[in-house]
C-alpha cells in the first residue's frame, strides 16, 4: 500500500497520518513509511515512522511525536480492525503500555518467535554481509512464557516527598510504581514491595536522580531455581543510610515474613549517573551467594555475578552450544569472557583443560570458588582483560582447539579477534546477546579463513525484543 500525504500536511511532529506497517526495528517498532515534504521545501520519499504496539501488515492512524532528518517516532492512535495481523495479542499486563520493561508482549508468543527469528537473519544479512546463512529457528520456551526472570532490579525514587518503587515508564526514567510483573516470580515482586515499605518505616527515602538525593537507589532481587534461597540486594547511596539498630530491626521485618531470604546486602552506587550497580558490596544478613544448579552443575552467584535470568533457557543455550562444539577428551578450551565460570565448568566434563578469562575480580573468584565446588579440577580462571589474557597464553605455547565467546552486549574486542584468527583456534562458539555486534564479529572471522558452521538463536526473554544467538564457525585450512 502506498501512503499518499494529503494536501497542507507537512511531515513534522505532531502530523498525523493514515499508514500501513510493513517490518519491524531491532527493537520491535513497527516500520511505516511516508512521502512528503516539510515546511522548508524539503521532499521526503519512503520516509520511515517507528511505531511502538503495531505489526507487520496491519494499518492504523498515527500521529508523529518526535522527528529527526531520517526518520521518526510516532504513536497509535488508532488501528483498522479490518487489518489485524494473525500475531496479535492483548497483553496480560494492565500497564504495559506504559512500563518499559517489556516491549513486544502484543504479539503472540509465535509472532514473538518469528519476528526474533527474522531480525537475526536481516542483522546478519544487513551488518555482515550474509546472504546465504541457514538460521535455525528459535529456541523458545515450551512450558509457558511468564515468570522466568530470576533476578529482579527495580528502582526506588522519591516523587513529591513519597518514596516508590516501580519499572521506568516506557522512553523516561519516571517511575511507574510496581504492583505486579508477569516476567519475575511473583514471590520476588512481594519483597520487593515488602522491602521499600519497611525501609520507609525507618524514614529511608528514594533517589531522586535530578538532585542525586535519597537512600536507596534500586532493590535487586536474586533466586535459584528449585526456589529455595532469595537474595535482596539493596543499592544505596551511602553505606550509614541507616542507624544500626533500625537496619537490623528492618532485616529482621524482612526474614520473618519471607524466610526463604538467605542473604541481604548493601552495594554502595554513590556516584551519578544510571548505572544501577556499585563497585563495594557488604553481607549484611547471611550468606555472601545463593546456590544454584545448572547442566549438572552447581554455582554460587553474588550480588554482581553475571548469571542468566531464564533458568531453563540459559540450560538449552549452554547445551546446544556445548553439543555443537563436538568436545573432546584431548581438546584444550578457552573460555572467553567467563563470569563466574559457568560454561567452562560444564564443559569441563568432556575435556582435557579449560582456561577462562573475565575482567571482574569478583566473577573469578566465583569461578575458582565454583570450580571447586564441582571438582573441577582442569580449569584455571584468570582476572584480565580477554584481549591480553589470550596473548599470555599463546605466548606459553598454550594450544586451544576450542574457544567459547560470550562477550557483554559490545561484543569483542578486535585485538582479542585478531588473536583468534593468529592463533588459529580450530572451532569458534560464540554466544552473543546482541545481533548487530555478532554480525560484526562474524564478518572478521569468515574474512579470515572461518566458515559458519551453524546460527541457533535461544529465546531467554519473551516479551522483549532480546535474543541469544549461538554462531559456531571451523577454521579452514
């Protein structure tokens, strides 16, 4: 369908427009597009409006909100019954149009799949110059799709001298205040609401981020699977928030009305800006970790470790990747960007040596903690960067035939590819939480005699746009 702009309206904010929606961004917006010009003359052809809750194929009513010289956001006003897409779906949550924490819960669970299926196979076509890869379809979930979060961090902020708790309203950092979520254990959701009424009972109040005021920045909750040990983390802007007394009195309030609370631990953030964890942490009540399970294998997770939300999911990904590595008796493994050592212990169990590699202190200490705890006994986890870490162990002659890659959502880094590639590492596993720097990555390696042996994407966060790809590539010779 064509877009024609009726005479007298311009493209600018404001303008409102009649539309049919045809694919989607990375971030699940529906893409329309318009031609037109605007009030200084310019001509705009195909020009593309974001819109957050349409889909692919429908036609609705729009009003453009914020403009820039190549594309805009706009909002639904209205949409076409006559056109609603078969992936439509009324979202369970009564605020998700509002909330930001999910951001594609109007399409089905099946139009979710698909639509993450798609954007991997464009972002690797589009960033990585892949025209002809084979994507697996996604891995989703199969015993339901809500409840899976198993860490939880909310923000608490202080508005007109009231303290709430809540998710940031979708595009602001204003806080809309929790009363359930269908993403975390509903058991999380009530300590969380539990914890902000009883540190206000002892007048500690919100941040506010404006004025960089307040007590407590944000409540973060973590469980284990069998659901037998929570952990509350409370970020706060300075350690003496409260008096002594008053803080115990409170720990006490918590433990009581929910004893499945095995740890409770301040984490200092005194400084500005949005990032939501500080660098000290302090066991206030109990254990330092909780314990979890996972492919056989037993973990403990701190307040900072990286740990995958979606229990069951993050035990598909690990395996398939695990499985198409083809490990082993004699193969030697690195695991880059290891955390608290979770892959490398796993694939342990099929190997000759592993070696990991994580910038934070505090994950690999978890991981040599974790590796003892299994029997771990041919790893060896060091703190440094990925990048220099790899030349060390090449220039001791180190020889790995597998690597895993699970790098944060930046990817990696070009130097610690280049020694990939020098090293000749046979096969590469790379675990990605972002498709646009996978795709980047990817395109290095291929161009430096690596050929794509599979692309599997695991579904770890329904409702959101987010995805795992796991993208497995030989060395050629």
């Amino acid at each position: 369908m064509e877009n024609k702009v009726i005479k007298e309206k311009y493209i600018e904010k404001g303008e409102r427009f009649k539309v049919f929606f045809s694919g989607y961004t990375h971030e699940g917006l529906a893409i329309a597009r318009i031609d037109g010009k605007d009030r200084q003359g310019n001509e705009y052809k195909n020009f593309p409006l974001f819109v957050f809750g349409a889909l692919d194929n429908e036609q609705g009513f729009v009003e453009i909100t914020k403009m820039s010289k190549t594309y805009a956001y706009a909002t639904m006003l209205r949409l076409f019954d006559e056109n609603h897409s078969v992936y439509r779906n009324k979202p369970i949550c009564p605020k998700y149009s509002e909330c930001g924490g999910c951001n594609i819960m109007h399409m089905t669970y099946k139009g979710q799949l698909a639509f993450k299926e798609q954007m991997v196979k464009d972002t690797l076509k589009k960033l990585g110059g892949f025209t002809e890869i084979d994507v697996e379809p996604v891995e989703g979930m199969t015993n339901g799709n809500l409840y899976y979060r198993n860490k939880v961090q909310v923000p608490v902020g202080c508005v007109k001298g009231k303290t709430l708790c809540g998710f940031y309203k979708r595009e602001t950092h204003d806080i809309i205040p929790l009363d359930e979520c269908f993403i975390q254990t509903e058991y999380s959701t009530n300590i969380v609401k539990f914890v902000k009424n009883v540190l206000t009972e002892f007048d500690a109040t919100g941040y506010n981020e404006k004025y960089d005021k307040g007590d407590i920045r944000h409540i973060l909750v973590r469980k284990n699977n069998n659901d037998t040990e929570y952990m509350v983390v409370l970020i706060v802007k300075s350690l003496e928030f409260m008096k002594k007394k008053d803080l115990d009195d409170a720990i006490n309030k918590i433990i009581k009305r929910y004893p499945k609370v095995v740890s409770v631990i301040l984490n200092l953030n005194d400084k500005k800006g949005n990032t939501i964890l500080g660098e000290k942490c302090i066991t206030v009540y109990g254990k330092d970790t909780i314990t979890d399970e996972l492919c056989g294998c037993t973990f403990n997770i701190g307040a900072k470790s990286f740990y995958q939300v979606n229990h069951d999911q993050c035990e598909k990904l690990y395996s398939i990747a695990i499985e198409k590595a083809q490990l082993g008796k004699d193969d030697v493994v690195i695991d880059a960007y290891c955390g608290i050592g979770t892959i490398g212990i796993i694939a342990s169990k099929k190997v000759k040596y592993v070696y990991g590699v994580e910038i934070v202190d505090e994950a690999i200490k978890n991981a040599k903690a974790n590796s003892i705890l299994n029997n771990a006994k041919n790893t060896e986890f060091v703190c440094a960067k990925a990048e220099e870490q790899i030349v060390k162990w090449m220039e001791k002659e180190i020889k790995p035939n597998v690597i895993f890659v699970d790098p944060p959502r930046k990817g990696c880094d070009k130097k610690f590819i280049d020694t990939i590639i020098s090293m000749k590492i046979k096969k590469v596993i790379y675990v990605s939480c972002d498709p646009s720097t996978l795709a980047r990555d990817a395109r290095i390696l291929v161009d430096n005699d690596y050929r794509v042996k599979f692309v599997k994407p695991v579904d770890l966060f329904p409702h959101t746009s987010h995805i795992e790809t796991i993208m497995c590539f030989e060395h050629v010779e």
